[in-house]
C-alpha cells in the first residue's frame, strides 16, 4: 500500500482461494485491457469475457495472451456454453477452450432448461479439460428456485468437480441472487451459506450496494463476480473499510476486539 | 466470427443499409476513439459526435481523420445544427461542415421551433452538399407528437432528402419514442412501420431493453442509435441471439422454421 | 473554439476563481489520465482522487505527476484525511501530503464524528501547510443539516483558513445537498447563498440533472464538483447553452437582454 494506515482489514494475496475477485469485461480493447492490468492486476482474480461477447471480438487470442500474460486466467461466460450445448456442438465448445488456451470453463444454466444430472455430467466432464466455474441461478426474473434447492444444485455441482458455484446475478445484478430491484435476496444468501462454505461462492454482485452488503455480512474476503472495471478499486477500498460505506463497520469491528 | 456456432442470425456487413447501428461519441479522446475502433470497427456503421460537443472538443480534425481513415463516417449531433439555425448562422454551419470533411449531417427540431416547410428546405439544401439524416421527435419529455404527424414529418423529410430518418430518445432514452421511464411507446412504433419502410428508420435506443424490444420486433438488422461505445459488443450479442435476452427469442425463431 | 457561434455564455479561464470544475478520478490508469488530460485538459480546474483510492492505486506519484505536468491539481478525497484522523494519525496525514507533492487538501467530516472546533483546528493548521478544501455535509442519508446550521459550518470553515467550501453529495448525488432521490434540496441551497459568496461554493453535482439545475440557477461559471471523467465535456457544453437541457435557457436570456 501506499502509506500506513493503522487497523486496515487484512485481504488475502494472490493465488487467492477467497477474498477473490472476478471482473467482467464485455468488450475492452486489447489497450483497454493493459491499462485496467496496469491499475487492477493485484485486486482482480479472473476475468470473465461477458457471455458470448468473445463470438464478436477480434483479436480474441491476443487479448487473452494479455490478461494471461499478467497471470490473470480468462474464462468466457456461461451463455457461450449453453450457446454451444443448445445447438448440439459441445464437442466443438471443448476445441474452442483448447484453441484459445483456457483453463477455465463456466457451466450454466442461465437461459436453457437443462436436465440437472446432465448438468453434473458436463462439469463432470469438462473438469477433466480444465477448472470448472458451475453457475446457479437462471437470468429469467420471473424464475424463483427456492433456498433448499440452490443449496442442493451448488452441492452437486460442488460433487461433480467445479471449483467454485458462481451465485447468478447479470450485469445488471437485478435477477437470481437480487430481486428485480436490486435488493439482495438476504434469506437465501443466509440459507445457502448454512451448507457451503463461503469459500466456495462467487457471489455476482454488480451494484455497490450489494457489495456493501456481503463484505458487511462475509467481511473483506468474500469472493465477489461481475465487478465491472472501474468499479475494481473502489471495490478495494469497500473491502478496506476505505469508503463511507464500509468506513464506520470496520472501525467498530476493531473497536470491540 | 471466432469460431462456428450453427443457426445465429445472419447481419448484413458493411456498407449497411439496415443493420445499422450509430454510436453517440460524447467526449471520446484521440487514443480513446482508436481502441473503440480496433474492438467494434465492423460492428459500427457511422459515429455521432453528440449535440454540440465538437464545439469544445480538442483537436477536433485529428479525432475526424482517426474515424474516417476507419472508413467510418462522422457527423455532428443536431442541436449543433439547431445552435446555428437559431442564430440565423445557416451559411455558417455549411461551411463548418466542409471545414471537418463531413459527408453526412443531421437536420434537426428537438430543441427549436421550427417550421416543418422550412425544416424541409434546410434537409433539400443540405442534400446537395452532404448525406442528410434528420430527426423527428423533441427532446422535450412534455412534447408528446401523435402518431399520424410522426409518419407526416418523417415521410415529408425522406420527400425532401433525408437518407433516412431518426426517431428522437436522447443520450438517455427517455423522450420521443420513449416514455419518461424508458419504457417504448409501442403502438407509436408500430403505427410508423406500417408506413415507412423499417431499412429508412434510425431508432435511437440507448438502453438495453429497448434495443432488445427492436430486436424483438424487428429482428438482427433493424438500424439502432444512440449506442455507447462500450455497448457496441454487447448490443452486436444481442442482435445475434448470443445474450440471455434473446437468447430464446432467436432459438425458437429457428425451431418454428 | 472550433467555430463560430454567436451569443454563446462566456466562460472563465484558467487559473479559474469561479466557473470551475472539479473532476473526480476513481481510479483511472495512467494512460487514461493522459488521454483524459488531452480532451478536458482546459475544463478540469483540479482533480480528486475519489475518497481512500489513493490508498490501492498503483504507481501513484508517477500519476499524480501526469496531472500535475499539465498544470492541474490533485487532492485526495476527504475520507482518507478522516481516516487518518480517527486513527490518531494526523501527522502522518501530513507527511503523506509531502511525500505526493501535494498542494491541496480537504477536510471533511463526512463518515466521522468530529466537533466542529476541531475540526477548523484541523482546516486551520493544514492551510499552514496546503490550500485546504472543507466539505459540509454528510454521507449519510439520515444526517439532515438544516440550513442555518450548513451556513455557519461553511463559514467557519472559511474564516479557519478553507479556501473554498464543497456542498456534499458523493459519487452517486444522493446525499448532502440532495435528497435519496437525487433531487435538489433547493431551499437549502438558495438559503446557504443569501449568505455564502457562490464563487467560495463548490456544488457536488455528479448528475447530469443536478448540474443543469445549478446552471441555471448560478449561471455557466457556477463552481461544480465529482464530475465523472466522461462527463467533463457534456458538462462543458451545458455550461454553454449548447446541450438540449440549457439551450432555450440561455438563448431567452440573451433576448431578454
């Protein structure tokens, strides 16, 4: 850090297994991509390129070789695998992971009806490939899975070899984890995390307010997805007790020790 | 494309009669504009310097060359032609336009009054020296235009020259075509369609709901405007059914064939 | 200018006493403060370094030098002085102050308690030291200052030495001199002005509708502050009557005249 402040929470260091940032990029040019390393490379833990925004950009392979280069692994998101499994071609989804060099895949089921053993068997089967983000949640406001039942997908997606259960939220973060409002769903939250670990978890938390609440809720290290780009420091700061959001939870945290 | 999914949509490629999308560069510095093009120059078919912005933008010839080299065409927001009109500084604004090497200008009312024989005078005249786009609707949220006179102004100014017409929504999507709460005015949409041919119609759509009730209604290649730079990729996903929002709209298009 | 258009509202230049804007960098790479230098270089006055960033920005002198060779100021955000403050760290405060070359500062109370004595002590001794910004107001929505009370603050504030005093309403504009819904509370604000020079005022304003209701209330060299990079030109443009939002405003002032 740049100077000493005294009783500043203290964040887990790269390779991160929690306190784990994951910042969507949904079309930054390959300069775009150096600058926000050159700012954020020690805060962000993954990058996920936006659903299937990597079908429509070019200089794909250099881009990644950026990010890669910068030792910040890349993942395309999980609407590209469905694009794929919808259409019969997950043959062709596991050569697209090889020729772009991933080592990680997200599984999803955010816009398709997907049998859940058979969702299993595709994490199952691409953990073999490389190391499988399993998404729950569907992208549909309308569709409210109830608590016992997120907790039962995440385990079993947990069981049929994904690293980490990604908690489905968008880019907006107005469905899944949040209702259409942005208020997060805390009875669910709370629920799920009767039976998970919290390591475990990325929850999507896009809008500043969501974040505040699960580092109030989790503390500096709860791993957090779809943090947009410029949202990546002031992020930092939150998890530091460094922004009036956070600033007064922190201080009485040490206060009562 | 980067690698093959079967059955997305097919897009019309550039030079674009429809299937046109239009950016809004608000403020975009030299080197910002040249990443923009090297990430979404074949997805953008003309680019808008917002209002009057290039009354106070820095080395303003330079920023033009940067987009025309790309061989995307620049022209400058309306009100600048109504900041001109209004002060009776018509001769001017013509040899603003030939001092920037513009090929295209928009003639415009969403500010001013201004008499429609005369608006249309000024889209003649202007059809002699440049590709006019004209705008019908008011950026004032109290100005509500009935439908009939939509489908009047916009057929009386192709009459005079416009190369197509533009349905007003501001940077913010929430005048003209829009309600104050960015919902569409549908059945003004659909009462325009069934007079004027949908490939001479430019509908500003800023936010993402709305470019995806287009898409809906009108399919891949409907023309869009008003689009952020860094909404270009993610507005290109939608257009090919490769976003959750129309993920299902364009797979079920398939299945019913 | 680019061109000439007449009756445009004249703007003060720089070293600006009034008319100033104070832009708010969250956390921009060095690159992007360089490409944002080179197309608002001559409308930004000075910039923040949005509350604790400065705290996790990489390469911080070398971007504090970036802006400082362009001939405009940094300050950090109030919330840093506040936490090293709570802390007990005021003289460590003020070496980091040297240690960034820094000539401005702000005093604030925005997330801490602090009496008010202290708190002119404070704008008093770092004045000995920097030009010293103070803040009134504070970040949380409940906090409700009546009007008398934010006159006295501001100037006491100014009589301890703060060379101008700054309306507070953070990133999002919905606090302090806003309601939670970000509209004005323009009692108070017409209140704090039968008192407070405006010229001494900085008014956060980060939307775009704030900034219009200040503009034409004060005019086009209103002092306005937590500007958004991207927001520095359109803002310019609203100072001079050349965006929809101010265009009849000003053009009915120049025919009353």
């Amino acid at each position: 850090m740049n100077y000493t402040l005294k009783n500043v929470p203290e964040r887990t260091i790269k390779p991160r297994q929690y306190g784990f940032t994951m910042a969507m990029d949904k079309g930054l040019s390959i300069r775009e991509a150096e600058d926000f390393i050159s700012i954020c490379g020690d805060y962000v833990d993954i990058v996920k390129f936006g659903w299937a925004t990597s079908y429509v950009t070019p200089n794909l392979k250099e881009k990644i070789k950026v990010y890669h280069d910068a030792g910040i692994p890349v993942y395309f998101g999980g609407t590209l695998f469905e694009a794929f499994i919808t259409r019969g071609q997950f043959d062709d989804y596991r050569k697209v992971l090889d020729k772009y060099d991933l080592q990680y895949a997200e599984v999803s089921d955010g816009s398709i009806e997907l049998d859940h053993d058979k969702k299993c068997d595709y994490i199952h089967k691409l953990s073999e490939q490389v190391t499988v983000l399993s998404e729950v949640g569907s992208k549909d406001e309308e569709k409210i899975i109830p608590p016992y039942q997120w907790i039962k997908l995440m385990q079993e997606e947990l069981d049929a070899g994904a690293w980490k259960v990604i908690g489905e939220a968008r880019e907006s973060g107005n469905v899944g984890l949040f209702r259409s409002t942005g208020e997060v769903r805390s009875g669910l939250v709370q629920e799920i995390l009767t039976k998970i670990p919290f390591e475990k978890i990325i929850w999507e938390a896009p809008q500043k307010a969501q974040q505040v609440w699960f580092i109030k809720l989790l503390g500096s290290n709860v791993n957090l997805g779809n943090i947009a780009p410029n949202e990546i420091i002031p992020l930092e700061t939150i998890r530091l007790g460094l922004r009036g959001d956070t600033f007064n939870h922190f201080l009485s945290l040490q206060n009562n020790l």
